[in-house]
C-alpha cells in the first residue's frame, strides 16, 4: 500500500507567500484601478548584463555545430567554470582545488539536499529568522516535531535580535548541523570573522558541520567582512559553503550555483574526505548537471568583463537599498541591512505586529513588502523590504511610504 510522506503535513511556514498574495488580491478587488508596488520580492528585475548574454549565446550556439556539441557533461560542472570560481576564491587568499566546487542549478536546492549526506537522526540548528528552505526541508526530512508558536519541536533556533546584532550566540546544547547565511536573508546583516570563528571553533570542537550560505557576499561593501567562511581559520575542517548566480548576475530564471565541500571537512564517525565523496555520489546519482548552455554564461559571469558589468548591476540594487533606508530613516523608522545586502529590515512601529504592519503598508501606501514573522518566532515585530525592483518603482514606493504611511 503506497502511503505518503506525512513530514509534508508538518509545515507551517508555507502560508507566507500565499498569504501576502491573497491580501493583496483581496486589497486589489476592492480598490479597483489602485497600483500596487511591490518591495518584497527576492527576484531580480534588471536585465542581464551584454558580457553574460554573450557568454549564453555561444553556449547555445556550440549546441548547433557537430564539432561543438556536447550531450550531458560531468555531474560535478565543467572544468572551466569550476577553475574559474576557484580562482575567483584565490582572490581572497583562499587555496580551494577546482574539484571541491560542485556546480549545480541552485543554492537553494543545495541547501536543502545536502542533509542527504547526513544522518537523519542529527541535531539541527537555524538562525531565526531564517531563510524558510533551511527549516522547511528539515521538517521534511523528518528531523522536526510538530509546529508550535515557538517553532517546530526538535529543531534548535538560535535568535538574531538587535540586541546581538542581529548574529547568534552559540547553541547552548550540543547540535550537529548549523544553518548560518551571511549576508542574511531576511536581516541584511553581516557575520565578522570574529562571530564566524566562534561558531568554527564549536563545529570543530563537538564534529559538527556548518551549511554556510553565502548567496548574496557578492553585496558586501566593506573590505573588513568575510565574502566566504573559509576566510576563517578551520573553516575547511567543518563548513560546506553555497554560493549562487542567482542575485550577483542575474539568474534567477536561468539557474545556476555551487556548492563547496572541501576533502578536509569531516564528521565524527568520518574521515576527511568522506563527505566530499558522499556529495559526488549524491550528485552523481540524483543529478545530471546544469545546463551547458548555462555554465558557459557562468564562465563568462566570471570573466573580467562579465565581473566588471555584474558588479555595476549589484551597485544599483544597493543604491535601491540606500533609497528605502534614507526613506524611512526620514520617518523615525528603525531600520537594519541594506549597506552590504540587498535587503532593508525595519522594526515595526508603534509595536504593531509584522502582519498588522503589512496590512497598514498596504492600505495607506499601496506598498507590498514581507512580515518577518513568515521568517520565524524571532522576526516577529520586524519586516523585510526589498531592494530588487527597477529604480522608478522603488522611488515611488519610497514616496508613498513618506507621504501617507501614519504614524
């Protein structure tokens, strides 16, 4: 008799989105003709930039030659894109070997299928708040009880509030699997290498294994933060690292990422080595590799052209960050982020809840954003707006918000 996973009737947090969408709607239906502007999306909107166009139509025209061809290419990601982002490391003073990166079609999908490699029985930790994906897929996976205003029974949460600035303490008990994203989706906060270093320290000490994402370091400003945990002294004995296209060029519609498991990293029932070989079996078993077409335009992401024309777009979304942070600074509004990501996260005024403070936003200004709720019990009282919206849009939401947001 073929029964069904029940882990899925365990999730809570998937209401988020459909939720926003539905109060929107329903604000749209009964306010016919109004123009709802939209600061909560995590997509990106500016076009991708010529270098990368370029570098994804020789992809497809090497598909229309029989001499360029190519049918399915290695599991792990063409040598030229993995040398590239190992180079890329090296600017950083980082010595990574090309063979440790795992190329995939999202950081997304990696974050959530690396818990494959691991016991089901191990003990996991997330900040809070938290991207949903980090929780959700480990509820699903089994490794959770059921939900309560708390969070999900047996999941560890570790809070960033202002009062930590908005970065974790270390767990309290002993746990084996550390989500940690920096910068952090939804804060916009930055991890030092002081604050990394205290958790690499833990993960080294108790043989745990910290899933760093890094999807949004290509954000960060200051030359004084970490772009990637392996900046951190033993990082390589105890963190897989994700990173992504995605935001940096452009590729959410396209899809592409990587994921890094270096042979030194190790469990406690392991040896080094063991997990990068359980990772190349995993993905060699699940996974036929990213698009051709798409890895030559990551290879051309990386070139000096692509990495020139890239870095100007992510500029303009952090101008959009600085544009929302100006506009509600202006207002009193407490605000966090948006200096080295692309995210602005606000603290509700006046005490109202992230759903009372999305429905105020909607009502008063025709502006959509995201309740820190959706995040977890710690983004409660918090919302996220985003940065990724073209330039007019952004300006008129910003507007609206200072004319007719009451206070």
């Amino acid at each position: 008799m073929a029964r069904i996973n029940q882990n899925y009737d365990k999730l809570a947090a998937g209401y988020l989105f459909p939720e926003i969408a539905r109060r929107t709607n329903a604000f749209l239906e009964s306010n016919p003709g109004a123009q709802v502007l939209r600061l909560g999306i995590g997509d990106t909107t500016e076009p991708i930039v010529s270098s990368v166009l370029d570098g994804l139509k020789e992809g497809v025209d090497a598909l229309g030659s029989s001499e360029s061809y190519s049918g399915y290419g290695p599991s792990e990601g063409i040598s030229p894109l993995r040398d590239g982002l190992a180079k890329l490391y090296s600017e950083r003073g980082l010595s990574l070997d090309p063979s440790e990166f795992f190329v995939s079609d999202g950081a997304k999908s990696d974050s959530a299928n690396i818990q494959g490699i691991f016991s089901d029985d191990c003990v996991v930790a997330v900040q809070d708040p938290a991207y949903p994906v980090y929780v959700d897929s480990n509820v699903i996976a089994g490794r959770t009880g059921l939900a309560s205003e708390t969070g999900y029974d047996g999941l560890v949460y570790m809070p960033c509030t202002e009062e930590n600035g908005f970065f974790p303490d270390l767990p309290t008990q002993k746990v084996d699997l550390i989500y940690i994203c920096s910068p952090n989706n939804p804060t916009g906060a930055v991890a030092t290498k002081k604050q990394l270093k205290k958790f690499v320290d833990y993960a080294n000490e108790h043989k745990a294994v910290i899933f760093f994402d890094s999807a949004y370091a290509a954000f960060i400003t200051d030359p004084d933060l970490p772009h990637s945990i392996y900046e951190v002294e033993g990082a390589e004995n105890c963190a897989i690292e994700f990173n992504s296209f995605s935001k940096t060029a452009g590729f959410t519609g396209v899809r592409l990422a990587w994921t890094i498991v270096p042979k030194a990293c190790q469990t406690e029932d392991s040896e080094a080595g063991k997990l990068h070989a359980l990772w190349t079996r995993r993905q060699n078993t699940f996974f036929n590799g990213a698009s051709n077409v798409v890895q030559a335009g990551g290879v051309a992401a990386l070139s000096s052209g692509g990495r020139r024309q890239t870095d100007e777009q992510v500029a303009f979304y952090l101008e959009n960050a600085r544009i929302i942070n100006e506009g509600l600074d202006a207002l009193g509004i407490t605000t966090y982020g948006g200096g080295n990501a692309p995210y602005v996260w606000l603290k509700t005024p006046g005490g109202l809840s992230s759903w009372d403070f999305f429905d105020k936003l909607l009502n008063q200004c025709h502006v959509v954003g995201t309740p820190g709720s959706g995040f977890g019990p710690a983004g409660e009282g918090f919302f996220r707006l985003s940065a990724f919206g073209h330039r007019e849009n952004v300006e008129q939401a910003v507007s609206s918000i200072k004319e007719k947001l009451q206070l």
